[in-house]
C-alpha cells in the first residue's frame, strides 16, 4: 500500500546505447509518467549517435563517453552513474563490452537485448545487420529477440525473456530488421519494467 510512511522510491534507470536510439525512444516512452522507474540518464560512445538527439528532445541528461581505455577501467561510468544515483542500466544497442567491475556492481541490474533468438548468431562481432544477415545467410524461418542480463562475456547472461517472430528463408536482412525491432519496441519496455518490479521484490 501506498502511504506517506511507506513512499514509493523512484528507481533511475541509465540507458547505454551507440546508435540511433529507435529502443531508447520506445523506453523513454514507456517510462515517463510511471509512478516508480524514470529514465535519468543516457550513456552513448558516440558524440553523433541519434539517441543523443533524443536525449537532448527529450530533456534527459545525456553523457558520452570519450575514451574506451578509461571506459574499460570503469572508475569513471562507475562514478557517474553514481552521481545520478542510477539503479540499472539499460543496453539498447551498445556496442562496447560492459566492465567487468561495473558488471559486479551493478549484478543482476544490466540487461540487454539482442535482435536474435540467443545463444545463436551472438558473440562478438554480432550486432545490428551482422545478426540479421546471418540470419537470413542459414536459412532460418524463424528470429526473434532476446533480453539477457549481462556478464563479462557479450551475450552469454541468464536469458529472461525471447520472442520470435516467422521469417521466410534467405529473407532480405532489411525486412528481418524490421520485424525484429518491432518485437523489440512493444517487449523491451514491459519486460524491464516487470523485471524490475520483480527483481526489487526478491531482492529486498
Ligand atoms: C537493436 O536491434 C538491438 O537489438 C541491437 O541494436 C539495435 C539498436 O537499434 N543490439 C545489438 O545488436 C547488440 N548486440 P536502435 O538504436 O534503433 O535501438
């Protein structure tokens, strides 16, 4: 029950992204009058990366990331996301490899999601079209997505939640894309906000 003994706290979530953003957005939206999970913060690695735009559109304080040897020592991010008191990160289409002491921090409150139905076509190197066309290069009639948790290794944490969706075989990589995200953009956001939910129950 909802008192002013017992306050709703506010959980922060920062999302990581490289790219143009299309799944930020659809989070961003999701989230912005939810009673308990705001978005407060955007992390990219590019400084011309479209999800900054929406950063700046959307008024939501944006940090970019300019060097990846200190990125991967991880003081610094680690720093940051304090400052902005983050709870989870969100990765929708990152393409650097987490730290591994961010990674311990933030244990069990990193997800990602891939543009297939994992543990194929992921690995390093398998992001964006890459997934796509190997994908459509094997002949597979069926993809998906899949949101994982994230561990030192890329695409290797516990899964927690896949869809798939009917391709043709050798379907052009472009039309496999654009299914894909479109499972992406309607499950992303419910399944963070249910995980979180969750998560914050078991977890105390
Ligand atoms: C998404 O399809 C996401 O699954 C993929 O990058 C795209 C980002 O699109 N992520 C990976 O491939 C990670 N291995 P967006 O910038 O429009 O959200």
């Amino acid at each position: 029950m909802i008192s002013e003994d017992n306050p709703v706290t506010t959980l922060h979530l920062a999302i990581f992204a490289s790219g143009r953003g299309s799944n930020a957005q659809a989070i961003i939206d999701y989230f912005r009058n939810h009673k308990s999970i705001q978005v407060r913060l955007i992390v990219s690695n590019k400084s011309h990366a479209g999800v900054l735009d929406i950063a700046h559109r959307e008024a939501i304080p944006s940090y970019v990331i300019k060097d990846r040897a200190s990125f991967e020592q991880g003081k610094k991010i680690s720093k940051y996301l304090s400052g902005y008191k983050i709870d989870y990160i969100i990765l929708a289409g990152f393409l650097w490899r987490i730290p591994e002491n961010l990674i311990d921090r933030y244990k069990q409150n990193i997800l990602n999601i891939h543009p297939a139905l994992l543990p194929k076509y992921g690995g390093k190197g398998m992001y964006g079209q890459h997934v796509h066309q190997a994908v459509s290069a094997a002949g597979e009639v069926q993809s998906g997505m899949t949101i994982h948790l994230v561990s030192p290794q890329y695409d290797e944490g516990k899964i927690i939640f896949q869809k798939t969706v009917n391709i043709n075989a050798h379907e052009d990589p472009k039309i496999i894309a654009q299914k894909v995200l479109g499972l992406e953009h309607r499950y992303y956001p419910t399944t963070i906000e249910k995980y979180i939910l969750q998560h914050q129950k078991t977890s105390g």
